[in-house]
C-alpha cells in the first residue's frame, strides 16, 4: 500500500531529510586517512540525538550501528569498524533519523584523496543518474520512468553493473514503504507517480559486473568481482511538473569542497 502525505507531513519530512544531510555534511568535516568507521558512527549517533531525533538503522530488524558505512566494494549496509580509512578509499555513508515520527534517509559517497580515474568517473556517473532519475519524479509518470532513467545513464552509456538486489522504496513513518524503486527497468511501467508519494531513490552501481553476495554477518553487501561501487540517495517528493528534493546536497559538497583529504571533484556539481 502506498502511504500519501499532505502538504504539511511533506515538511516535516523534510526536516527529518535536512538533518540527515546535516549529519552528512559532520561527516564531510571529519572524514580523513586514518579515521575509523566507529568513529564516524559515533559522531553520527550523537548529532542526531543532540538534534532531538532517533538514529532510526539502530536496531532496525536488529542492526546493530548508527549509520552504515560501505568502503570500496562494499555497496551498501556495511559495518562500522576499527579498521582505518586510508587515501584511494571510497565511502558510502548512509543515514536515518526519526524526528516527529517522520523518517529522513540518504547516503553520500565520499572519495578520500585520489582513487583513481576510473572510480572517480564512476562517482561522477551515479551521481548524475541520481539527479536523471529524479527528473522523472513527477505526477502523472511512472516508477519505471524512473528506473530506467538511471539504467539508461549507467548500464547503457557507460556499461556498469546495476544491482538488481537492492532498490530504493517509499518513506515516511515507516523506513521503507511501497512502492519500490528498482534502479533497472522499462518507461511507462510501475505504480502511477501522484502528489503526496514521498521516495528515497538511490542508485547503487558497480564499477564491473552487477553482481553481489551478502557476508556472514548478513547485512554487508559486497561486489562478487570487488570491484568499487557507488551510492547515493536523496529523499524526493513527487511534484506536479518538478520533484521536490527535500534533501540537501549543498551543504555537504561545500564542506566536502572545503577538507583537504576530499577529492570534491569527485563529482561534479549538480544542482541539489
């Protein structure tokens, strides 16, 4: 069933959404060599509780940290650890708060010093298919109108693999909600986009092959040929002629741009 929301739980959505791009933007200013992941999941936890909300992947479905953190070909619900961040490192840094009963979800990759041509155009390219797909994120269209905007951008320009596995969802008082939001698929098909759907789309995409497998610890998602992958997610409002992102790219690209350990040009700028 698909939740809609009026007008007004769109901004307190949007609340939830802006303090996880605050929180993005804590992690921007910390992010270095020789950081730990743990570390980052603190510094997570505590801003969010000290902006009066609940960092809402701890314990969901008995996840045990604040935030997960994929590096380099983990593609998503990786673990923090004491292991250190190193230059050539990529992150996927992915958050949730409750705030008011809503929830706020979105990820970010960050590329620590250089990690190479390759990998950076991949951050570049996601990035992009993210903001492709959010084009279609108006009334009147399709989900697929939006999976397909970001395979057309990734698989078929640039020949990445698409994971099939994982897929972006609705949001609202629950963490995921329907519909889904494959990042593959045909135009013209899927739920009927209308006013008040509240999404979380988030391209997940692999330098090689689509293919993955879950670790032991049953959360860590990795590349079967280890390559690296990228993810990012912004929480957007369906609109009438223009989606409406209630998330906030800005303000962590300006603190990404402002740590010396950062490669902003990771990514080009791309209106948020």
């Amino acid at each position: 069933m698909i939740y809609y929301k009026t007008p007004a739980e769109i901004e307190m959505m949007r609340e939830s959404a802006l303090l996880v791009s605050k929180t993005l933007t804590e992690v921007a200013r910390m992010l270095k060599p020789g950081t730990t992941t743990l570390e980052l999941d603190k510094l997570i936890g505590e801003f969010i509780r000290d902006n009066g909300a609940i960092p809402s992947f701890l314990n969901y479905r008995g996840y045990p940290f604040n935030s997960c953190t994929s590096v380099n070909d983990v593609v998503v619900h990786g673990f923090p650890n004491n292991q250190a961040l190193k230059e050539g490192d990529i992150i996927s840094v992915d958050i949730g708060v409750i705030k008011k009963g809503w929830h706020g979800d979105h990820a970010y990759t960050f590329a620590i010093g250089d990690p190479g041509a390759e990998v950076l155009q991949l951050i570049r390219v996601t990035k992009e298919s993210l903001y492709k797909g959010i084009e279609k994120t108006v009334a009147g269209g399709r989900v697929g109108d939006i999976s397909y905007a970001i395979e057309e951008h990734t698989a078929k320009k640039y020949g990445y693999g698409v994971v099939r596995e994982l897929v972006g969802h609705g949001l609202g008082k629950s963490l995921h909600e329907d519909p889904q939001v494959a990042n593959y698929g045909r135009r013209g098909t899927g739920a009927k986009l209308k006013e008040g759907m509240v999404l979380a789309i988030e391209p997940m995409i692999n330098l090689g092959k689509r293919d993955v497998y879950t670790e032991s610890d049953g959360w860590t998602v990795r590349t079967t040929d280890h390559k690296a992958s990228v993810h990012f997610e912004h929480d957007v409002a369906v609109g009438k002629g223009k989606a409406d992102i209630l998330s906030d790219y800005s303000i962590i690209e300006a603190a990404e741009a402002a740590n010396p350990h950062l490669f902003s040009g990771a990514a080009a700028a791309v209106p948020s």
